[in-house]
C-alpha cells in the first residue's frame, strides 16, 4: 500500500480516443490551479509518439503534455511502460525511461508480473512526492481476452483500490450501450472500483440526454459527474495518428489550411508514413497563418503541390521506405527534390531516407522485412549512409542555431530520439554541404554530438535539402521564421514576378494575430480545466477521489 498522504483517481475509456489523456490534462490543470501538488501516470502505453525526459530518459508524449498542464517537468515514472507497435505481433519496449527490447505481444504477457511491478515502483515513487495522482488507463478495460494480462487499467487499479471514473465519447455513437456494456463485462471485484461515469464531447441540449443518463444511473448504480460539451478550438496535442489520414487536417482536429493553400500561405506537405513517430511536433505549423500545412500519402495530382514537403520520423524507417516506392510517392518526391523549385527536410528517419543508404547489420527492423544484407537504397539527396545502432541515442536539451538572428546565435529547444547513426560516404569528397544547423549548447561532447554518433544535421549549399536528427524544431519560433524565410526566397527565385511579390509580400510575411505554440498550449489547457469546473460534479469527485 502506498505510503504518505497521497489521494488518486483514474480515468478509464470506454474505447481507445474517448478523451481520456485530454480528461487526465484537463483534471490535472484544474486542480494544479487550485494548489494541489499533482503528478500524471500511466502504468502503460501504446504510442509511437514519445519524448525525451530532461535527465534522458523516453516517455509517451501524453505523459508529457499531461505534466505540462500539471505545471510540472516530465519524469520517467510518469509512463513507465511504453509499447511503440513495430509490426502486427512485434513491438519496441520502453521500460522504465529506456529501451529495453523488441519482443512480440505473446512474451510480453507472458511477463506481465515483472512489468506490474516497475509500474508499481513508479506509482509509489510519485504517490509519495504527491498530493494527488492522476491515472489514465489504456484502451478499453472490457478487453476480456485480456484480463489475466491486464496491467493498464483494472489489473492495476484493484491493487490499490483506486476509484475509476469511465469515460465515454458521444460522437462515437452508442454512448450508453458502451457505457452499460463496459461495466458489465468486469468481474464483480473490478466493477466495484467503477465509481461514476463522464459522457465526453456532446454537441446540442444536454437535458436530451437526462432519460438515458437517469437509466443509466439506475441500472448500474453509479453516478454520472457530468457531461462534458464538445470544445471548440481546443488542442490537446495527440498521441495517436487516428484522426490525421485526411490532408489537410492534424492530428488534433481541423487545420488551418484546408486542402489548398490560398491566399498566398506556404503550402507544406507532410508525408504520412505508415509508422510514423512524433508527429506532434508538427502542430506548430497548423497555427501559424503564413501555412497552409498538411498530411499526405498519395501522389498529388499537381506537380508543383507543395512548396516544402517534410518527410517524418518513423519507427519502422526500412519498411516506410519500402512503402514510399511501391506507392510512387518515393519517385514524386525525389522529382521535386531534383527540380529544386521546393525545399525538403527530412527529419530523425526521414533524414536517414534522404541519404544513400539505410543498413541493419542488428536487425532491429527484421521483423519489417525489408533490409537485405546490403540494406536498403535512399533518396540520395544527401552523399550519407546510415546504420542502425543497439544503443539509441535519448537527448533533451538546447541547441545553438548557427545562423545569426539579430546579430546572435539564439538557443532552440529539441530533442533526439534515434538509433541510427549517420555519417558521409567513404567517397565523400565535400561539396553540395553548406553547414551543419546547430552547434552543441554546452561543449562538444553535449548530447548527441559525441563524434560517434555521426552527423546531426545538415543543410545543403543551395538551402534546399534539410536533414536533421532534433525532433521539436517547430515548436521554436526562430526556426519556423527561418524555415518559411528559405521558403519564401525560394517561391520568388523560382516562380514568376508577381507570383513573387504575392509570396514574399503576402502571406509569407503575414504577422497579424500570430501567437507563440506555447501559448496555443496553454490556452488549450485552460479551456479544458474552465469546462471541467463548469461541466462536471467537482464536490462529487472530491468525495471520489477522497481530496
């Protein structure tokens, strides 16, 4: 049992994406609000999108916004389990901050006490640094397949007794069935730890609702805390890609760009990736009015489409590659990068993409299928060959721009998560290479810039190929200037006059109403805590949670 005065509450799903991380955010901005010393947890998650703790350890991105709304840095115990999906049956395991094997889902199971008892580790050391812990589960906890198994939601809450509160999502249809179902399908001494329920994203006259919700209170004795309306202009930074196939829109919600760029934005093309890691860092982009930016993962029908396409990070590099070659978007983009009328930035494994070669002498990707023994050819954008590397290289730190803004070499915040390291050709002669972009914060042994672990960055000499491993680099003001700057000079050498002066006088240069991502952010957790005062039955959750 934990020790100290320590109170918790956990925030299960009727199904995955029912708002539960962004319900965990926006209870933890409430109450952190209030003066309540409060702390995010997850036993376990699935994600492939994660971040890199301040001391270098990796976490689900999730935890980490959920401890931005706490007001608190990311700490590894925070996810002490994180599962990134390689293919169907294999995946990548983060346990306690670092990488520690693929494994395919039957030998994880099978193992299920030890993993339990890290997750317990880490919840007792935040429980007794705490005065409240917030615990969202994973998925659905009805999966009753997987009950002997479970260490994410009820196999971990029965251990301490730990109140749940089940979300549901309206728009998803069925709300009440998912509810009354959920609850039915847990055994007895799991269905006594359901202590209320939240009906999530709503839209019209909530008293419609009230017939179902009095039923539902009635059938399974437990109370509903609220009904939470759907929240316009919120962002809440995801941490699966579900809701971002279409161009045009982003992982949380409707971009700002629609699917033609108009009025004069920089139109960007991010290429979707079948497993792509760390999208999130491009949301910076969807709210800076000078862009029209979005995903993309079919040839477009216009040639000159975009006017920068970013290939991402991706947890299966070998095997996304493959896939931009049977797809022809591989053919699309190396057109455009021979045309230099664009720029291209290819950031972790698309930077490893856009060199000649990607090799796995450990075959840390065999499962994929798609590295021979010689590997596996790239773009040839850049004269570089990368090898994937047993030891994965976890950095979170500052990094100094090396192109002078007013008059200084300002300082970007990023991060690298890789294990992949790069380095020129042996016949690589120099040339084509202007500069690397950043420079170490503090000395040259800093992070990821020990000489072994290759090259971080380059840009080539015509600024029309960026390649680098720093994952986070929008979210950095400086840098997104820089990039639409690049853009801007090259729309106006390459297209006519007044196309031109429109892009480099219009909306490349546009400044109205522009506000910093962090502040976007912050605004996006402020409105969730507003809601959940406004919405939800506080004194009854209080009681709950025993605060």
């Amino acid at each position: 049992m934990v020790s100290g005065k320590a109170k918790f509450i956990m925030i299960q799903g009727t199904s995955s994406s029912a708002g539960k991380s962004a319900l965990t955010a926006g209870l933890l901005r409430y109450f952190s609000g209030r003066g309540v010393n409060c702390s995010p947890f997850k036993p376990q998650n699935m994600s492939l999108n994660s971040f890199v703790t301040e001391d270098g350890f990796e976490i689900a991105v999730s935890q980490a916004v959920q401890s931005e709304a706490a007001f608190k840095k990311p700490l590894r115990q925070m996810n002490p389990i994180l599962i990134k999906p390689s293919s169907d049956t294999e995946m990548h395991l983060i346990v306690d901050g670092k990488h520690f094997g693929n494994m395919n889902f039957k030998d994880y199971n099978r193992r299920k006490d030890f993993f339990l008892g890290k997750a317990v580790a880490s919840f007792e050391f935040l429980a007794g640094s705490n005065d409240l812990v917030v615990i969202e589960g994973a998925g659905s906890p009805a999966e009753i397949n997987l009950f002997k198994y479970d260490i994410a939601n009820m196999g971990f809450a029965e251990i301490y007794d730990i109140p749940v509160i089940l979300a549901a999502d309206i728009e998803r249809g069925g709300v009440f069935a998912s509810i009354y179902g959920t609850v039915k399908l847990l055994p007895p001494k799991w269905r006594k730890l359901v202590r209320g329920f939240i009906i999530n994203k709503f839209r019209g006259d909530v008293s419609i609702l009230e017939p179902g919700i009095r039923q539902m209170e009635k059938k399974l004795k437990i109370p509903c805390l609220g009904v939470i309306p759907h929240i316009k202009n919120l962002h809440i930074e995801a941490e699966d890609s579900l809701n971002f196939k279409k161009r045009g829109i982003y992982a949380g919600g409707a971009a700002n760009g629609g699917d033609e760029a108009g009025d004069g934005r920089l139109n960007i093309g991010i290429v979707r990736l079948n497993h792509i890691s760390n999208f999130n860092e491009f949301d910076p982009l969807f709210f800076d009015e000078r862009l029209s930016a979005g995903f993309f993962d079919g040839v477009p029908s216009k040639a000159d489409e975009f006017d920068m396409i970013i290939i991402p990070g991706s947890k299966s590099t070998a095997a996304d590659l493959a896939a931009l070659k049977d797809s022809g978007l591989f053919d699309y983009i190396k057109r455009f990068g021979k045309s230099g009328k664009g720029i291209i930035m290819g950031i972790c494994g698309g930077f490893q993409m856009m060199g000649k070669r990607i090799t796995d002498p450990h075959n840390l990707e065999s499962a994929a299928g798609s590295l021979s023994e010689s590997g596996i050819s790239g773009f040839g954008f850049f004269n570089t060959e990368t090898e994937l590397s047993k030891e994965k290289i976890l950095a979170s730190q500052k990094y100094r721009f090396k192109f002078n803004v007013n008059a200084c070499r300002p300082f970007l915040d990023g991060y690298e998560i890789h294990n992949g390291r790069t380095f020129f050709s042996k016949n690589y002669c120099g040339g084509g290479i202007a500069s690397d972009i950043f420079e170490p914060a503090e000395g040259k042994d800093a992070g990821g810039f020990l000489p072994e672990a290759g090259i971080l960055s380059i840009l080539s000499e015509d600024k029309r190929k960026i390649g680098t491993y720093v994952h986070g680099l929008f979210g950095n003001e400086i840098f997104k200037d820089f990039i639409i700057e690049l853009l801007n000079k090259s729309i106006k050498n390459e297209k006519n006059e007044n196309e031109g002066k429109k892009n480099s006088s219009g909306g490349g240069k546009r400044e109205t109403g522009r506000r910093s991502y962090e502040a976007v952010k912050n605004d996006g957790f402020n409105l969730l805590s507003e809601n959940i005062e406004k919405h939800i039955n506080i004194g009854l959750l209080k009681s709950i949670a025993g605060i």
